[in-house]
C-alpha cells in the first residue's frame, strides 16, 4: 500500500506469561516499552495467574489432544485475568513511566472480531479465531499519541467474548497495521532468539531470512516449537510486516534496537 | 462555562450490582442505553460477583466500622470483575446492539486519577478518592461516536490501581464534563425514586428542587440512606450537572426519557 522509507513506524511487542508472572523483569520490560521512540502496541498474554485462579477455584483445565479447552467458566477467568488484572496493572505500570497506555479488549471499540473456532473434531469452547482488525479504530487512538496494551479477548459482535491467542493477536494487528505504518513485530518469549545450537544461550542467529530458514530446517537447527512460530513470522512479513524479531522479553531494550535476539526479514 | 442551550447533551449512567448480577435485567437496560440519542457513559458497579470471588477464594472481607476494607487480595478481585469480567461483557453485549462501546478504568489513557484514601483513624487500603478527571481524552473518545463503559477502577499515577465508589466515578465525570456538556446524571438503584411513603412504590417523586428537599428532610420524608445520594445530586448540580435522575435501573429507558424516576434540578 505505501512504501516504507516514508511511512511511521509502529512497534507490536508480544510478551508472554514467561514476563507477566515476575514483577522484576515486567517493570523492565515496560520501561523499554516506555523508551520507544514511535507508535508501540503491546500484546500480552496471561502467564500462570489464568491456571492458578482456575486451579484456586476449582475449575478443571479440559485438554482434548494436548489442547486447552475454553469452557464457560474458564472463558470467565481468562477474562477476569488478562482482560482486568493483567491489562489493568501493566497500563497502571506504563502511565507511571510516563506512557499515555490505554487497555482494550478486542471487544472494545470493536477492536478485534473473531468467530468461534471451528474444527471438524474438537469444540474448543469460547476460543476465537480473528477476522478482523478495526485498523482505522487503531490508528485513530495511535495518532492520539496513546500506546495500545491489548489482552487476548476477542469478541464476534453478537455479545459472545472469546479467548484468542495472543501471538495471534499480534500478529494479526501487525499484518493489519502494516497498510498504514512500517511494523516491527517482536515476540518477546523465553529463548534468546533463534540458536544455531539449542544448548547454546550466545549462539543466538542475529538474522534469518527465508533462504536462511529454509537451510537451518534442512538441516534440523530449526525444529519442533520454533518452526510454527518461524512460519508465522514470515506469513506476516509477507503480508507488509517489515521485521520480526523474536528474542529474551526480559531484554526488551535490546530487542527494540536490534542488539539482541534474532531478525527475520523477507530476504 | 457554556450555556445549555447550545451545548450537546451527554447521558452519565450509573447502574450497581442490582442491574449487573441479573443478566435479563441488564439486557434491557443496556438496550435503554443503546436507544439514547446523543452522548453516553456508562459506569457500573460491581454487583455480588466480587463479594462471591471472594468468598470462593476463601479471601476474608475486613470491616472496619462497617466499611469495607480494601487489601491487596481484594484489590486484585474488583480489578478481575470490575475491569475485567463485568465490563468486558457490557461491552460485548453493546456492540452487539451496534453501539460502539469502549470499556476503560480510571489508568486507561489516565481517564480517572485519583490517590490513596487518607483517613485519621481507619486505614481503607488501596481506595482511591477521585483527584482528577480527563476532560480533554473523555471528550475526544465521545467525538469519536463511542460509548464509554467505565470500570470503577482509578490509579495513582504511580503504578497503583485503586478501587473507587462507582456513584462517586459518575459524580465526578458528570461535573467534570459539564465544562463541554448538558450532562443528565442517571442513577439507576433497586428502587423507583424518591418516594414520599417508603412502603408505597408508587408514591415516587416525579421533581424534586432543593426548596422541596429540605421540606422533605424537615417531615422525616428522606431520610437515612437516602440523604447522602440527594446530597450528592445536589452537589453534582451546584457544579453544573444540569439534572441528576435517581430510579429503578430496570426501566432505565422510562428513565432516561424522564417517564420515571425522581427528576432533582436546582431550583
């Protein structure tokens, strides 16, 4: 749609339960959030809390084939979890590091519509698989000078929530904000990057590009867990995304400037 | 500020737990809601959901000269069910009826500042008393043609959430907003409006001004908990609120067109 060289840059960061559950490295975290210079957007997900009010109140976790199942019940603490708790205490966090941070759902302001899964044999429950990204909704509130923090909550527009997966959700407003700004998506996760040896934290690739991956998974560097997160890295750059950088959440600051983890890039 | 006769109208709507925790009931009200012609905010109460988590969590609610106490345990609750569980599924439910609505708390695009309750002898915990309301962020999101649905959640500025009265959340964004609105305060609560027979729910008030208050406190008409809620109308009014309406949440459309409920004007 528009050429990069002159087009904002828009920074989607995902962080994980891997950060959300330690105080320490969250305030990190959202201090470098707070450094970006530039539209940002962060995603997160749920951590522990989830598992363990669910655990606390004694609501059995339904897996069905290695799948979480999200009941009624559940789709309720998720909610209560991520889209209150969590969301509300990181923005809480960031407008004290001097962000003007606002907390949506998918449901607000329509931000995200989803419909509930289907699948030929298994009933996910409330889990919600994104249609679309209300771009000019995000856009509007991003040129107000308001940094975005999104919980996994989506909505289908009948009244119905539903539990979405985060690196999904930034991945699908990444995709959908690349029409209007230069996005750089980072997965801030547990791993150092992408590792030329899996028991090697410094041997962390700094650049990957297609042909790159395409040898390393030839050669079975890259396997199991990275490669589906890979491929949706490059599934979103083809789609107008123009870097993915996955690394360490708790060395957010590097990642932002391109000192740590590891770059994916189209060629 | 301004004079009425030229200044848009804006709709602050209070509803409590009485409306929240009834499904049919709420449905019907947020339809009155997304019938209204002009601006809206709506801000909900908790309802018996937080009180139940709780107890299910085996959370002791400390009293202290017969008011709650809030703890950091307790404190997580609300922030789970007020900001996350009841406003999120408000939210969903409005956008399903094709309002655009968008749920926030007080540190959302730091809507509601507020600061640490400060008492000489009774420790209240992490309950806020309002300092400040975002005139400017409320008035460019309802520019924007969305609903707000505000959780009553406030912060600090310093990273520290707070739970705040919901009654005193719409009081203060009803006055704040007078400065850019001709603001009609809504209260909806269990019963029809300022009756002149307690036990006659019929005998409700359509008008009430302050010359017929005191002649009301005078005869033993009003009085207990009623007193401070007319209080508060008042001095909502004295700052500009151009009519604060108390009655039943469940015709909040009689409500809102002035068919029913106790209409309070200054004079």
């Amino acid at each position: 749609m528009s050429s990069s060289t002159d087009t904002e840059l828009l920074y989607v960061i995902k962080i994980g339960g891997n950060i959300v559950d330690h105080p320490d490295l969250l305030k990190q975290c959202l201090t470098a959030f707070s450094n970006i210079k530039g539209k940002a957007i962060l995603v997160h997900g749920g951590g522990k809390m989830a598992t363990q009010l669910a655990k606390d109140l004694n609501i059995p976790q339904q897996m069905v084939e290695g799948r979480r199942i999200t009941d009624a019940e559940t789709l309720k603490i998720v909610t209560m979890v991520y889209a209150g708790l969590i969301n509300k205490n990181i923005v809480a966090q960031l407008q004290s590091l001097g962000v003007q941070a606002m907390g949506l759902s998918g449901a607000d302001a329509n931000l995200i519509k989803a419909h509930k899964r289907v699948h030929a044999s298994i009933d996910y429950g409330f889990v919600g698989d994104v249609d679309e990204v209300n771009v000019s909704m995000i856009n509007h509130l991003l040129q107000q000078n308001t940094s975005l923090v999104i919980a996994p909550i989506t909505h289908d527009g009948n009244g119905q929530l539903l539990n979405t997966n985060a690196d999904t959700i930034a991945q699908s407003i990444a995709t959908a904000m690349s029409e209007k700004y230069a996005v750089h998506l980072i997965y801030g996760f547990e791993k150092d990057g992408v590792l030329l040896d899996i028991k090697e934290p410094s041997s962390v690739l700094q650049h990957m590009n297609k042909d790159k991956y395409q040898t390393l998974k030839e050669e079975k560097v890259i396997f199991e867990g990275m490669i589906p997160k890979i491929d949706n890295a490059f599934l979103a750059l083809e789609k107008g995304v123009k870097s993915v950088i996955i690394g360490k959440a708790e060395i957010m600051n590097e990642l932002i400037h391109g000192n740590a983890g590891t770059t994916i890039t189209q060629s």
